[in-house]
C-alpha cells in the first residue's frame, strides 16, 4: 500500500511528504531493492546522508562513486575526496 501513502500524502498531507519517501526508502532497503531505496532517499532529500551509508554498508563503492558522480552536488564530492583520503 505505498503507493496509496504516496498518493494520500502528495494530495492531502504534503507536511509528511518527505516522511513517507524516507519510511518507503527504509523499506526497499530492507529487502535489497537498492535502486528503488536510492530513488526514495533522494525524494526525501536525505540522499546525502542515507545514500553513501547505505551503499558503505554493502560495500557497493562502485554504485557509490556512480551515485556521487551523477548528483553533482559539492557537498557530495567533499564527502567523497574525504572519504577517499581517509
């Protein structure tokens, strides 16, 4: 029923919005779905936090590096050099 949360709260509770792209995210992650839980994560705009910890977490640094390349984001490629230098 995610898509009917989706649904209810793009037309009737857009405050919780971002909430429910992040709960639907925790979801796909949970169950392996990478590309969806990304897809999610960056509708929440938590992207910059939930992403690299996620694809850490898997040890996906290819998909990583991808992923920060592809956002073309400062924030996110000062993390990535930093990361990278560590």
């Amino acid at each position: 029923e995610w898509d009917e949360a989706i649904e209810v709260a793009e037309k009737y509770n857009r405050i919780n919005l971002k909430n429910t792209h992040y709960a639907l995210a925790k979801h796909f992650e949970s169950i392996g779905e990478v590309d969806n839980a990304i897809r999610h994560f960056v509708e929440s705009c938590t992207h910059k936090v939930e992403v690299p910890r996620m694809l850490c977490e898997l040890r996906d640094f290819e998909r990583l590096q991808a992923f920060v390349q592809g956002q073309r984001e400062p924030e996110l490629f000062r993390w990535w050099a930093q990361y990278l230098e560590a």
